[in-house]
C-alpha cells in the first residue's frame, strides 16, 4: 500500500514536471516519462503480489519491500526444496525477524504466492 502511494506521488511529481516543461521551464534529458513509471510499478507488481506484501507487513511491518521480496523467495524455495515444516516455519520466522510462534502464519502467507514471486 505505501508503495502504491509513493508511485502515486511520484506520478504526480512527474505530471507537475511536465507541465512546467510546456511553460518553457528545461527539464533533465533523461527524465523519466509516465509509461517508464508504469512499466516499472508493473514490474514491481508482478514481482511481488499486493494483497501478499500488505499481509506481510502487518506481521512484519518495519522490513523494506525488497527484504519482504527477498526472505519470500527463500521462504519459496526452502518449501520446494521440501524442508521439514517445523524447520520451515522456524526458518521463515529468523528471516523475517519475528518470534517462532509467526513462523507458520508466515509460511501460510507466502506459501500461495510462490509461482508468482519465483
């Protein structure tokens, strides 16, 4: 959610920008257009599921979007490398700087989004 809403600034920013560019005002050559900014929050979201991101962060709500992508992967990959449950769960909760007791729910969260997020 504060991802969409940063991107929504920033859209904004560059909308503001580009008006002041047809009242005469340079901008910078390489400046990002708005279908650059939608590609990349595309790519962004196809990388990492919202409804799978905001569940994360209401567990673990101080971790960066990129940690949350990161530890999901390797949540991912311990589970198709077929890891105990327990240890899985006891993984995933060091990962993600949690108590034991949030690893499963941790595991439960992630564990439907695995095909999408690699």
């Amino acid at each position: 959610m504060a991802r969409r809403a940063l991107a929504a600034l920033a859209i904004g920013a560059l909308l503001a920008l580009s008006a002041c560019s047809e009242e005469g005002i340079d901008l910078p050559v390489d400046s990002p257009t708005l279908s650059d900014w939608e590609s990349s929050l595309d790519e962004l979201a196809s990388e990492f599921p919202t409804d799978l991101a905001s569940e994360l962060w209401e567990i673990v709500p101080d971790m960066s979007p990129q940690d949350l992508l990161d530890n999901a992967r390797e949540v991912c990959q311990k589970a198709v490398d077929k890891q105990d449950e327990e240890q899985l769960a006891r993984d995933a909760a060091e990962l993600f700087g949690v108590e034991e007791a949030e690893g499963p729910t941790i595991v439960e969260t992630i564990r439907p989004h695995c095909d999408a997020i690699g």
